[in-house]
C-alpha cells in the first residue's frame, strides 16, 4: 500500500509541472498538453483521497474530470486550428493583436 | 435486487427544457438545412420563457430542498438566480440576431450553443455539490469559447484562444481546491463540507488549501485581480452581442455559486478567507477603476469597469448575512441590466461588422443619433452609480453590507474607486456630446434590439427610483438553508 502523502507528493509535482509548462511554453498545443497535465494531477489527487476516505465518489468524479477533459482539448485544437489558419503559426506570443 | 432511488427531476426542469431546446436546434437546424434566423430566434425566447415558467413555479417548491443524489439545491436563491440568467439569455439572444443578421451570413450554430451556455449558468446556481459545480462551470464556459469566436475578425479567434486557454488554466486549479476540498471533508457536497469541517479545531491546512485554490478558480471565472488579464481582451475581441450576453451572464452565475460555496461549504472558516477576499476586493476595485483612465476603446473600458464592478460584489459578499446576499443578488440585477443595455448601445452604434468601437467613433455620437448617445448616458451613469438610477441603489447596499460587518475601509476603498469610475464614464459622456464628429458612421435602428434597450433602459430608471419592487424578493431568496 503506497502511502498518502507520497502520492499527494507527486501529484503536486504533476500540478506544478503543468503550471510551469502553461507559462513557459509558446507553441498553443503544448500549453493545451500541459494543462492535461494539470487535469490528471488532479485526477490522481481524487483517486488516492477517494481511497483515503474509504468513498467511492471520488474516483466517479476522476471520471468526470476525464470527459471533461476530452471535450476541453476538441474545443481547444478547433481554436488552434482557427488561429493557425488565420495566420499560419500557433505561437501564444504572436497573437496579440489585443493589447493595451 | 438494487431497490430504484427515488428521482426528482422536477427541480432541474429549467436546465432540462433549455438544454433540450438547444439539442433540438441543433438536430433540427442540421435536418432542416437552413433554417431561418427568426425561425431560430423564436424557437430560442419560447424555449426561455418556458425554463422562467417552469422555475418560477419551483418559488413555491415544498418537496425536499436537494433532490437527484442531493446533487441539485432547489431553493429560492437558485429561482431569483435562474430568472435573472433566462432573462440575460433572453437578451443576448436578441442583440445576437440583429448582429450576425446584418453580417449576411447565417450563424445557426449561435441558437444552440448560447442556450447551452444558459443552461450551465443556470445549473451553476443551483448546485448542491461541488462537482456540478465543476461541470456547470465546464458546460458555460465551453459554449462561450465557441460563441466569442464566431465573428469572422482576427480579433476574434485571437479573444477565444486568450478566453480558452486562460479559462481551462483556472478550471484545472479549481478542480485543484476541489481535490482538496474532497479529501479535507471527505465529501463534495457543499452543505457536507460544512458539517464535517465546522467540528474541527487547529489548523486545517488542506481545507485552507481548498478555499485558496477554489477562489483562484472563481477569480479567473469572474475576472478580479490578480486575475483578470483576459477580460478587456476577449471583451473587445468578442462579437458585441456575445460580450453583452456573457459579462451578464458569467458574473450571475459565478457569483451566486461562489456565495453558496463561501457561505455554506467554508463558513467554519469565514475568519480565514475574509481576509483574502477582502483584497483580491479592494485590489479589484482599485485597478480596475485605474486601469479604466488610460483605455481608447469603449469596449475595452467596459471590460476594465467590469473588473471593478466584481471588486464591489465581492465587497459585499464579505457580509456573509442573509442582508448581504440579497446586496449582491440586486447589485448581480442592476450589472445585468447596465451592461447589457450599455453592450447593446455599443453594438448599435458602433457600424456593422467592423466594429469601430475606438473613442473616434463615439465623437458626436449625440449629433448623429441622440436617442443611442442618450441611451449610452444613462447605462454609463448606472455603471458609475449615479442616481437616479439602479447602479446607485446597487452600490450603496453593498457598501452598506460591508460597513455593518465592520468592513469600514473596504467601503471607503470602494467609494474612492467610484470616484474614479465617474471620471472616466464622465468622459465618454463629454466625448458624445461634446465634440464634433470625426468618423462618418451611420448608427443603426432597428426594431428588435432597441426594443431590448428600450426596456433595459426603463429598468435602470425604474429600479433606480423604485427598488422596493424586488428587493423583498430578493430578501426572501437570501436564506441559504442547510
């Protein structure tokens, strides 16, 4: 039995990774793989909580976030995709037409 | 043999009733081939006022207060809350028909996914357990990433993009404090969370983690700072009608979620995330309101008074009585209402597809159109607080929720960014009537959409002079029961 907070441990590792990757990376599809990354960190925080407390629910819920997540990165590549189209390169630092 | 729970899915009728209107749209618009615009647009309001209907009838709802798996709450908050989003929807349904009509080009796809984007607003408010509360916000904020790209300017892939990845950044730290919320109570439920923490002592280092990451992932939905780098953005960017719908719509439904969620899941621990709130407030309504000064686009200025108008309803959730809530459900009335008739006066007058929303084009706007420039008047005056109208009234309930809880500097922060705030509306003001006009721009009229106005215009007057006539129901709506 792998115990609590070392899987606490490394899905905060997962967490954080993702949040660097998010904030360092410019090519839009890895920020959207990083924000998967984010996503099963969490993931693996529900199924060990829902083995701590003895309550099924958690692991239901890891479920859910796994749908959700499948329909977060349609609507995200269809929005890559837009941009690239539009101007033939998905780098997140050259869309700024908006700005202060 | 499994006995079968017992279903109520009376409760949920509003969100089945939209959500199946706008299933229906889609399957139907796909049959049909192409469908006609008003055909679509009809269908849509028949299928809104069928969801008021049916939520109204839950104001007098004697059965349990949580139904389906202690999922759904049905009480009178989520009813006073529902009415003001199908009301919010009905609106943008409105502003969104006059916009892509006049582009010429159909845009079915607008119908169902804005009542998609109800439903979840809806289904938010009337959440009992923390992952609806994550799917609702999934269900609204994945419609609107569609809806803020379906104009056909750059600017407008350019906000979506912005909008998605900074919206699924937040949900992934929200669904962060949810873990934690989970595996400090060892529940989800929004009322159990309360029962299990409240009979603890010391320090809770997972459950303040939770509240921590769960109001990160509200700030992003409602824009305060630290956390609103997207809105001006993807409020400029995004078509008009799509901007007035959603900054309605958004702050309705997060606020009233974020209420259940800091006044009933953390209310053991109100002494720890007041302080938090209390500067992510006062930071919000002072940067906002700065921020605003140096702004040469009306439509990013409004986005920037947002930020700060999410300052002022923060500030008067830091009262966590049943006064307090019902300061913020009429202050979530009276942003509706001014926002959406200030978005809609900007789409009219703005000219067409392009979009001129720059300064330039408002110059002598009074000389061209008096009736927009009057309108635009009096939904800035709102917006700054000024009475005779509803923004006034909506302001000083805040104000005075926080200063009965002893929040006195709060409410002084605040009064001092409205100061701020008048400045700038005042300016727009001076720009439409007087200067002379630079940009030759022919604002339109047309019927359904100044209808809309016309009545979101009588609502800021009429609520500005009159509160009283909702304000009891809101009270009544207030009592969060658990």
């Amino acid at each position: 039995m792998i115990r609590l907070p070392l899987v606490l441990f490394f899905s905060a590792v997962l967490f954080s990774t993702g949040v660097y990757g998010v904030l360092a990376r410019r090519n839009g599809v890895l920020v959207l793989m990083s924000i998967e990354l984010m996503l099963n960190a969490v993931n693996v925080n529900l199924v060990a909580f829902s083995q701590y407390v003895r309550d099924i629910g958690g692991q239901v819920f890891a479920l859910f976030v796994i749908a959700v997540a499948a329909a977060e990165v349609g609507i995200g590549l269809a929005i890559v995709i837009l941009i690239f189209r539009n101007r033939e390169s998905i780098n997140v630092d050259e869309v700024s037409l908006l700005k202060w | 043999m499994i006995p079968a729970p017992h279903l109520d899915f009376l409760p949920l009728l509003p969100e089945l009733i939209v959500a199946g209107v706008a299933v229906a749209l889609l399957v139907g618009g796909a049959l049909v081939g192409r469908p006609s615009q008003t055909v679509l647009l009809l269908l849509t309001l028949a299928g809104l006022i069928a969801a008021a209907a049916a939520s109204a009838y839950l104001w007098n709802w004697d059965g349990p207060g949580r139904v389906l798996g202690e999922m759904i709450q049905a009480d009178r908050l989520a009813v006073v809350s529902r009415m003001i989003l199908l009301g919010v929807g009905a609106f943008g349904a409105l502003y969104g028909h006059h916009y892509f009509a006049r582009t010429g080009v159909a845009r079915m796809e607008f119908y169902p996914l804005l009542l998609l984007a109800v439903s979840g607003m809806t289904l938010l408010v009337a959440s009992a357990d923390l992952i609806v509360v994550f799917l609702a916000l999934e269900i609204l904020s994945l419609a609107l990433y569609i809806l803020v790209a379906l104009s056909f300017r750059m600017a407008s892939a350019e906000a979506s993009m912005k909008y998605f990845l900074l919206g699924a950044f937040s949900s992934a730290f929200f669904l962060y404090g949810l873990a934690m919320a989970y595996g400090a109570a060892g529940t989800t439920k929004i009322d159990g969370i309360a029962l299990a923490l409240s009979g603890r002592t010391g320090s809770q280092p997972l459950a303040l983690a939770a509240v921590g990451l769960l109001l990160i992932g509200f700030g992003f939905k409602v824009s305060v700072v630290p956390f609103h780098m997207w809105t001006p953005d993807v409020y400029q960017g995004a078509p008009t009608s799509v901007t007035a719908f959603m900054a309605a719509g958004t702050k309705v439904a997060a606020f009233t979620a974020l209420i259940r969620v800091l006044d009933v899941s953390f209310q053991p621990l109100t002494w720890d995330w007041r302080p938090a709130v209390w500067a992510l407030a006062a930071a919000s309504m002072v940067l906002g309101s700065l921020l605003a000064i140096a702004q040469t686009d009306l439509k990013r200025l409004l986005g920037y008074s947002s930020i700060a108008h999410a300052g002022f309803i923060l500030t008067g959730l830091i009262a966590t009585d049943g006064a307090g809530i019902a300061a913020v459900t009429f202050y979530l009335v009276a942003y509706s209402v001014t926002v959406l008739g200030a978005f809609g006066t900007v789409m009219l007058a703005s000219g067409g597809i392009r979009e001129r929303t720059s300064f330039d084009s408002f110059r002598g706007l009074a000389g061209r159109s008096p009736m927009l420039a009057g309108l635009l008047t009096l939904f800035l005056l709102s917006l700054a607080g000024i009475p005779p109208t509803v923004g006034f009234i909506a302001k000083a309930g805040v104000f005075g929720s926080a200063i009965r809880a002893g929040f006195w500097p709060l409410a002084l922060i605040g009064v001092l960014a409205s100061v701020v705030g008048a400045f700038f509306y005042l300016r727009v003001i001076v720009l439409m009537y007087m200067e002379e006009p630079q940009a030759e721009l022919e604002p339109e009229g047309a019927a359904l959409p100044g209808a809309a106005l016309a009545l979101a215009a009588g609502l800021t007057l009429v609520l500005g002079v009159f509160p009283q006539i909702i304000l009891p129901v809101l009270e009544k709506a207030a009592i969060l029961r658990w």
